[in-house]
C-alpha cells in the first residue's frame, strides 16, 4: 500500500487545509547524536524507524546571521542523497509534514520543512514576502552542501509555499535544479496595464476579503485565529480606515495598500521585497526590471493550479513569460503547465457544488516525485517529453494536451450582447450570439452597497467556492444575464478570457463583474470560474470616454477575466452575467476615486449597460474549432 497525500489549500483564515493518509507507522523517538545539527543548537532532537532519521528545528544560517528553524527526515543511509525542500509561513509542526517526510524518505528523498523567517521556531522578524528570496536560496545552498546531500535540491509546496518558489527561482542557485510550485499566487513582474488590468486579486476597498483576512491572520510570529465571520463583519464598518481598530490589531501597512489602484497581493509582494513603503508606484520604471527576472531563471518547473482558483492566472503568467524570456534552455524548454477543475489547492474531484469524476484525481506528492526522478535523481521516466500544457476540460471531464498556451488554433470570438431593453432574469433576460448588434435599447440595473449583490443565495450559505448554482441568485434586480440559445453541438471554451462592455453610471466610480456561466438543461446556472479571481473592473479606469445622452459619460470597459477551459454540452447554454458585487468578498462603494479608505457612507449607482452598433458589449471567448474532443 502506498503513501499518498492530497493537499487541500485554502487561503481562508491564511490556513493551508491538508488531508493525508498514510500507511507507514510513526516514527519512535530516540536521542540524536549531540552533534546532529553539526554547528547548530544542541536542542536537536532526532528518530530513527524503519530507516527514517527526524531531526526538529535544525537552526539553518542566513547570509546576514538570522536562523531559520528546519525540520528534516532523512533516509537513515549514508547517502547522499537529493533533498526537496518546503518553506512555509503556517508552521512546520504539522501532521502532515510528518506523513509526508515518511513518503520522501521511501522515494529516496530528504524533506526539509522549514518555518520562514519571523514565523514560528524562525529567527527575525516576519515582514511577509520581503526576505523570501534570500532566504530561500540561502536555505537551498546549506541543503546542497551538507555531507548527506547529493548536491540537487528541488521545492515544492502550495500556496503561500508556490510562491516562495517562484521568488526563488531567479536567484541562480547552483544547488536548485527543479521547483513544483503549487497554486502559487504571484508572478515575477508585469508591466504597469497589465497591473491595472490584475486578474488575481483587488485593490483599495474592492480588495477581496480573503487576501485581507490572509494578511490580518498572518501578521506575527504565530498565525492568529480570529474567527473568519467576525473579520468579514469588520469590514461592513466605515469608514474602513478603521477596519485595524475595529478587529482590534494595528495593520501598518493597511492605509498605504487600501488607498492604491495596484493588485493587493502582488502589490505588497513588491513592496516587501524591495522594501519600498513610500514611493509613488504610477512610474512605469518602478516595474521596469520584470523582464530580467524571467530571463535569469535556469530551472525546470512544473506548474500546477485550477480553474476555480484564487491563483489560477499567476501559474499560467509565470509559464508563458519563462518560455518566452528565459536566456537559459534548460529552463526555457522545460517549463511545463497542468490546471485541473480545482479551487486553492490540487487533486480533489468534488469541487464547489460539482463532480468531476476520477478523472480529475491528482496525488501532488506523486506528482512531485515524478517531476525531482527525473531532475534530481536522473532518472529516465520521461517527464521531460510530456506535452507542456496539461489542461482539463470540465464539461466532458477529460484532459486536453497541447504544445502551448494559448492552445495553437484557437478561434477567440466575440459573443455579443442583446436584449430588448431589460436583462434581467426575471423579465425574460437577455441574449448572448455571435451577431453583432444594430439598433438596441439599453439594459439598466441599481447597485446599492447597503444591499449589495450577494456571493451566496443567503446568510446561511458559505461563500460560494468552486462551482455553484447561481440561479435564484440571477432573479436579483441588481443582476442582468445574456443567454445564448440551447445549444445543438458542444461548444469547447478553453483559453484566456476578456469582455468589452459599454457603461455608463450615475456614480462618480463604480465596479463592474462579469461571470461566465453554463446553464444546465434543468436551469441550474454554473460559473465557469471564481469571481474573486477577477477583481471588479473600477469604471474611472477606462481609458476610452464619450459623452452619452444627458451629459452621462458611457465608458469602454475593458475586462480582464480568469481562464478556463469547458465544454458547453448540447442542450446547454452560454449565459454572460453582469452584476457590481460579490459580498462579503468585494462590495464597492461608488465613491469618488481615491476617498476610499475615509468614506463614511456610500452611494447608490444607477448602471447603464450599452449594447448596440456604435457599442458592440461582447465577451471573447477562445473556442476550440471543430468540436475536437480531447
């Protein structure tokens, strides 16, 4: 019987869920030899069982003194052998680890968990992503030369533990020759449109709950346990400058991040990392050295995350810019993406209200072993000729291999919007084709923040996660929908996604959502992929502006939404739904841009949504020609 670990991440309360199994006993604790962590406290303690050596809290140096505790498992032999490494925020001190040391060590591997710095059993000061860079590498060399290793270390990890790998892997590291990161939710850099386009994440008071919930739980050495409601109902309060005093814990960094335009957690990442608090960041040279970050990456990776994640976009940025600009071929040819039908965290076939079936099952360790046989031992397994882009295609359950994303051959195309002048579901809807519009009226709805379009059908409901019926939702006065026809012949969406739509509101900013959604032959209505993965497009970014009827301003929305990949099945339809909220996740106030933080009330927005020849609203879907199956 083997071992086998299926993560289940979630960045709720800045956890990371694991559910593990184990066939091996545990280990029974013996005194380690005094001189275990060699030049390190002698507090190390060890076990050995069934060849397994576990040594706690190894105090590892960083290049300016700091130590940072590491937990090792060991194969009990000589060696040497290749070492994989997982660095964490959320503590080292969990079952999991345990379970999952035993599995490496049977692959032959050494595990080493180590504690980030300022978390936990680590020295220094907790600063978030500023020192992971460093640090990482610094932890990767001490691994490398120690007498036990072959020299070959490789990371893996999800979340907050894919990340560190990503802010790695520029560091040119000798001793690091693989990563499998996991979920992992930033980038190496963008560019400052692409920044004000973000599709991961919010920013000022459209920031999404559960990245400010994330970085409330984590500010100090131990994670705090605040429950998620009470931290959510904070954030009804206004003004939200007071959102530190009404938790009651002090957010330093919570003025500066709430009053920019900037993706909330790629932002702080920045700022951390080059620990600049202060600086304007609307400079486009401020961003200017991205580029060089991707073309000093040498390792291979493989890239792991899902569609319904709060991090789906970030893997799939990372892949295609390393296959780009990398100068290094060994990285640049082995970069390698899968994305599955999955939330925060890989491997599970029930997702949201949904089954996936087997097919859909991932055992991340099994994965992981695959990809370091073959770039840590040298193994001949073949990994290294697999197609780059694994991708699963919910609808038909089944995955599709390509040689690059986008998929070579996809047909992106515009599916307009229609209606005869009110969109909502309970007057009938709208219509969704691929014929442009003529002569149409507009559709209007009211988004009012003291009642604000809801993320769950009632107060009883969780936050919807994943797939969920979204059909009594869609009845909403606040929500309009555009329906294709029942479908004849399948439909496969699979690529990036974007929306153009036409608006105009009596609000001096507002915030416009649009879901993707599959509508069943019973009427259940699915969306294709998580709303707080987009953040909510903020109407005073656009940059095209015409003056409408009344002196109104109509503005050229143009939304970057997650991707995806589905089949719509026949007797099926595509439906597009339009709203301005997804409480408690993001709830916009429609307030002068820039006042955010300090008002103390909203307004209520009257929406236009304009749909006609001078203004062709439309989503760009990449179809897959021909109803090739995968």
């Amino acid at each position: 019987m083997t071992n086998r670990i299926l993560w289940t991440g979630a960045l709720w309360m800045g956890s990371l869920v694991a559910v593990a199994s184990c066939a091996s006993p545990p280990a029974k604790v013996i005194e380690a030899p005094a001189n275990a962590g060699e030049h390190l406290p002698a507090k190390v303690s060890g076990a050995m069982n069934g060849g397994i050596i576990v040594e706690k809290n190894v105090m590892v140096p960083m290049r300016d003194g700091v130590r940072l505790a590491t937990d090792l498992y060991r194969p009990a032999g000589a060696g040497p052998y290749p070492v994989v490494l997982i660095r964490t925020p959320y503590g080292s001190e969990t079952p999991e680890y345990a379970h999952q040391g035993q599995y490496y060590v049977d692959h032959g591997y050494v595990l080493a968990v180590q504690d980030c710095r300022g978390k936990y059993d680590s020295e220094g000061d907790w600063y978030g992503k500023r020192d992971e860079a460093k640090d990482g590498s610094d932890a990767i060399t001490w691994l490398g030369t120690r007498p036990w290793s072959s020299g070959k270390v490789g990371m893996t990890g999800p979340s907050y533990m894919g990340m560190v790998q990503y802010l790695v892997a520029d560091q040119d590291n000798p001793y690091l020759k693989a990563l499998v990161p996991f979920v992992g939710p930033v980038t190496l850099g963008r560019d400052t449109t692409e920044f004000e386009h973000l599709t991961s994440y919010g920013s000022r008071e459209t920031a999404s709950t559960f990245e400010i919930i994330w970085m409330v739980s984590t500010d100090g050495r131990v994670n705090q346990s605040d429950p998620t409601t009470t931290l959510i109902a904070a954030r009804d309060h206004l003004p939200l400058a007071d959102y530190p005093k009404i938790i009651g814990r002090p957010m330093q960094w919570w003025p500066f991040l709430a009053n920019h335009r900037y993706g909330f957690w790629e932002e702080y990442y920045l700022r951390a990392a080059l620990g600049e608090w202060s600086k304007p960041i609307s400079d486009a040279a401020w961003w200017g050295s991205y580029e060089q970050r991707y073309r000093k990456v040498r390792v291979p990776m493989l890239h792991i995350s899902g569609w319904y994640d709060c991090c789906g976009e970030p893997p799939i940025k990372n892949f295609q810019l390393i296959r780009k600009l990398a100068t290094e071929p060994l990285a640049r040819d082995n970069q390698q993406l899968m994305m599955g039908p999955w939330f925060h965290g890989v491997g599970t076939a029930k997702v949201g209200e949904l089954d996936y079936g087997p097919q859909a099952l991932l055992d991340p360790d099994s994965v992981s072993i695959r990809w370091f046989d073959h770039w840590l031992k040298g193994e001949d397994n073949g990994v290294e000729k697999q197609p780059p882009v694994r991708v699963f295609v919910m609808g038909v359950n089944r995955w599709r291999e390509a040689a690059d994303w986008p998929i070579p051959g996809t047909v992106f195309t515009k599916f307009y919007l229609h209606s005869t002048g009110d969109a909502r579901l309970a007057h009938g809807g709208g219509s969704l084709s691929t014929e442009p519009p003529a002569s149409e009226p507009v559709d209007r709805y009211t988004y009012d923040p003291g009642s604000p379009t809801p993320a769950r059908i009632s107060d009883s409901a969780d936050v919807a996660i994943g797939p969920t019926n979204r059909s009594a939702l869609e009845k909403r006065q606040d929500v309009l929908v555009y329906s294709s026809e029942v479908l004849k012949d399948p439909v496969e969406v699979t690529g990036p996604l974007s929306a153009v739509l036409y608006v105009a509101t009596s609000a001096p900013s507002t915030d416009i959502l649009v879901r993707l959604i599959d509508v069943h032959p019973n009427g259940s209505a699915y969306n294709v992929y998580q709303i707080y993965v987009t953040a909510p497009y903020r109407t005073h970014w656009a940059k095209e502006v015409e003056e409408g009827p009344g002196g109104s301003r109509i503005i050229k929305a143009e939304i970057g939404l997650p991707p995806t990949s589905i089949s719509f099945q026949p007797g099926h339809r595509v439906r597009v739904e339009v709203s301005s909220a997804f409480a408690p996740v993001f709830r916009g106030l429609n307030v002068e841009p820039g006042t955010e933080l300090n008002a103390a009330k909203w307004n209520v927005a009257n929406q236009t949504i304009y749909h006609d020849q001078a203004h062709p609203s439309h989503i760009l879907l990449p179809v897959i020609p021909g109803g090739k199956r995968p």
